[in-house]
C-alpha cells in the first residue's frame, strides 16, 4: 500500500493514532500551529463529515441499531466521504493534510468487535497510506485516568457496551480500551507506526514529533502561493 | 363431540412440503458469529432492472408460496431502519462521491441481512429479495470501482438459494417505463454517467451496459437467466417449477 507520496500527490498527509487520552490531540494541534506559525498550507482535517451520513451514523448509535458489521461499514462509509470530499482535494492541492485519527481507529476497533481483519482492511484499501503515522502510546491506566477522572457520560458504543464485557459501563470501557490497545500495537510494525512514548511531558513529545515532521518532510514546498502582483 | 378424522379435516395441509435444506455458505468472509446449519429457510432472489417485471412476480409468488403453507418475508434495496432515509436525500441530491455512495448502499444490504434475511431464514421462512448484492455490484462496476473491492465488500452475503434475473431488452424497458411512469428515472437512466446528454439516448447505453455486467456477473455467480419478455403467466410458471425444485433441497 502507498502513501500519498508514493502516489505522486503534491500534498502530504500526517496522521496520529492512540488511545482515548493518550494525548494525541493536543499533539496534532500543537504541530499544526508550529507549521500555521510558518505560513505553510495546513488543514486540520476535524473529520465534519456530510450531514446525510453523519445523520445516518448518529441515528444508529443513538437506536443502538448498529452491529459490528454495520457499525464497520457506517464509519466507512463516513470516512469515504471525508476522503473523497475533503482529504483527496486538499492533497491535490498541496496542502499538508494533519489527521486526528485513520483508517487504524477502524481495523483496531472493528477487529475488537469481531469483524474478520481482511475484510476490514479490505475495504478501506481506496484510502492511501499516510507519509507519516505518529502513535502516542500511554500506559493504558494512565489513559484510562485522563478520561474517567472526569466520570464522563460514556457512550454505549464508545464504551464497547455492545460487546457485553461488562454491565458496567466504566469496566467495559477498560475491558474495551485494553483490547484496542492490544490491535494498535499488533499492527505497529507492520504500518511503520511512529511511536511515541506519551508518558513523557508534552513538550518532550513535541519536540520529537517536530524534529521527525522536518526532517522527513521538506516544509519549504508547502509555503502558500502568494498572488503575484500584477506589473 | 364430533371427532374429526386427521386425514379429512385438513387434506390440502397434509400436502404442506416443510423444504429440505442444503448446506449453506458466504460468498466471502461473513458475518461474524452466525451459525449457518440453524438457517432452515430459503431465499430467493429476482433480479432485473425497472421495468422487468420484478417486483409483480415476487407479489405473485408470496401468494402462491403463502397459499402453499410457507411463511415469507420480503427485502429489497434502500429499505433499512439504518440508512435508507438517508439513501433517498443523497441520491436526490447526488452529493455523495462513488465509494462513499457504495458503502452507503452496502450499509443498507448489512442491515437488511442481519435484522430481516437471517432472522427469517433462522425462522425457516422464505426470505424474497427484491435485488440482492449483484444489481449493487453491477451499477458499481459500470462506475469504474474495483471488482475484487466489491468482491471482498459483499463476502458478507448468504449465497441464496436461487437467483433469477429477469432478462428484458432495454427497447422494453423503456415502453415499459413510459406505460407506468410520466418519465425515465435519472439513476435508472445512468445519467451521472455522461454516457449522452440525452436522457432516452443515456437510458438504452446505459441499461444495455448494465446487462452486459451482469452476463459477467452471471459467470461467477451462476445465477438463472430468465426470459422476461413472455407473459407474467408464462414468467411466473417458470419461477414456481425453479422453486419447487429449491425446496426439495435439490
């Protein structure tokens, strides 16, 4: 499978994976401002998908109609909007694209959910590989404090309660956590994961991922094309 | 009390054939956890483009099937709880790019599949689709998407028990179309297509494009061809003789 480079994009594509709490949010942002800061074309892809499949998507997991089998297919589907509409737009025009999760979240979690690996991957082979993945490991307790500390309102499927590991929605949300960490790690070699160790502070983390971004991305081609004036 | 001898009573039931059933597999990789030998019924799918036919001879066989004792349960295409509002908007729309539009649809097939064609089959009733995954299949091919992608994508379907594609010549389908409808359907016409700018010109490219994909598709999937140009009756016959030979597990 190839990256967008390797496709002959102009844009290039960064992605982070991990755990809830794992702090790859705060990462991304952080790089996308360093990179914004120097006047390059970025794009933080927030994955806004249309409403249309976004309705659909709500519908099922607030019915809790979903299967792992339509749940799969109702986040690829989801996810094909995105690409095709936003990210494979923007790579053409040679922006560097930073994505908040790929398709990784997907063949992580549906394989928990019991979907066979080849037919996940199956289908999102349309999807290019990203020119970089950044995966932010943390202990998997101290991902699991950073989002039950605030004893949030764990969603049915968010919390896996659909595998019926537990009656409780806070275990089987551990249960649930354990097991896709389990999936990121088995496929870490085998997708060149770059990983990050997340229990170091976030500037130690930034530092790295901004070393690794400049020294395999040569930033100066993404400056924005300024209007040339007319003479 | 009147005692009722079994034999009088109720001799047409006595003729009630309970189906024999035959080993049963995906096309691919499955749905996970369905235990295949517990699905005791049958499922039959006609396929055709608008205007086959299609749809009157599954009413004809539900009755004839009912008359003869089964249960029945009908699916077909954009017809989820899940997703099939959201289908129609899009397509009226057309704002959705290809791949996303064929896993919408494939979204709308999985939850049919598991909440009407499984529980049904498990039920022992006989499941009639309206369409199944190859009219899905071949309005994706005719729109360039990879065959081994839909291949791996609808490894989630049952192969059925008989699959009937309703053959009519595109010349027919349109007088067919214009006899009950004011107009030909935009999809129906393959109008996102540009095959012309003309929409009865892109109806009869397109449609004769669709049957040649499912000719190939005929290949793998080994599905009966049917005449649809004879008479309903005549059609119907046909069907009823292929079933009966389905539910006596040959």
């Amino acid at each position: 499978m190839k990256t967008f480079a390797e496709h002959g994009f102009p844009g290039r594509l960064i992605a982070v994976e991990g755990l809830d709490g794992s702090g790859k949010s705060t990462q991304i942002y952080l790089l996308k401002r360093w990179l914004e800061l120097q006047g390059l074309k970025v794009f933080f892809s927030e994955w806004n998908s249309s409403t249309l499949v976004k309705n659909a998507t709500s519908k099922g997991k607030k019915r809790e109609l979903l299967s792992p089998t339509t749940f799969s297919l109702i986040h690829a589907t989801d996810f094909a909007d995105r690409y095709e509409r936003q990210l494979l737009p923007l790579l053409r025009a040679g922006y560097i694209v930073l994505c908040d999760r790929y398709i990784f979240t997907a063949f992580a979690r549906d394989t928990v959910r019991g979907c066979p690996p080849a037919w996940v991957r199956g289908i999102y082979n349309f999807a290019a590989m990203p020119d970089m993945l950044f995966f932010f490991r943390a202990g998997l307790e101290i991902s699991l404090q950073r989002i039950l500390d605030n004893r949030p309102q764990l969603k049915y499927f968010e919390a896996g309660m659909d595998l019926r590991l537990s009656n409780d929605p806070y275990e089987s949300f551990r249960i649930f956590q354990g097991r896709i960490l389990e999936q990121y790690l088995a496929m870490s070699t085998e997708f060149k994961f770059l990983v990050v160790d997340a229990n170091q502070p976030i500037e130690t983390q930034q530092t790295i991922v901004r070393d690794l971004v400049a020294a395999r991305i040569d930033l100066s081609q993404f400056g924005m094309n300024k209007p040339t004036a007319k003479s | 009390m009147k005692k009722i001898s079994p034999v009088s009573a109720q001799k047409s039931s006595r003729q009630i054939v309970v189906p024999r059933s035959k080993p049963r597999r995906f096309y691919g990789l499955g749905i996970p956890g369905v235990e295949l030998s517990k699905l005791a019924g049958k499922l039959i799918v006609v396929e055709g483009a608008d205007g086959s036919g299609r749809s009157s001879q599954i009413s004809r066989l539900v009755e004839w099937l009912e008359g003869c004792g089964h249960a029945t349960v009908q699916i077909g295409l954009k017809r989820s709880t899940l997703v099939s509002e959201e289908l129609e908007l899009a397509q009226q729309g057309n704002i959705l790019s290809r791949t996303t539009l064929s896993l919408f649809y494939a979204t709308d097939f999985a939850d049919q599949l598991e909440n009407i064609i499984l529980p049904g089959l498990r039920a022992g009733m006989m499941v009639l689709a309206d369409r199944y995954i190859y009219t899905l299949m071949a309005r994706d091919m005719v729109r360039g998407m990879d065959g081994a992608w839909l291949k791996n994508l609808y490894g989630i379907a049952l192969v059925p028990d008989a699959v009937f594609y309703l053959n009519v010549a595109p010349q027919v389908l349109v007088e067919r179309t214009f006899a009950k409808n004011q107009s030909l359907d935009y999809w129906e016409s393959g109008m996102d297509l540009g095959l012309s700018r003309d929409m009865f010109d892109s109806f009869l490219k397109y449609q004769s494009i669709v049957a040649a994909k499912f000719r190939d598709l005929q290949a793998t999937y080994g599905f009966t061809i049917v005449d649809g140009h004879r008479s309903p009756d005549e059609i119907n016959q046909e069907l009823r003789q292929r079933i009966e030979t389905v539910l006596a597990g040959k």
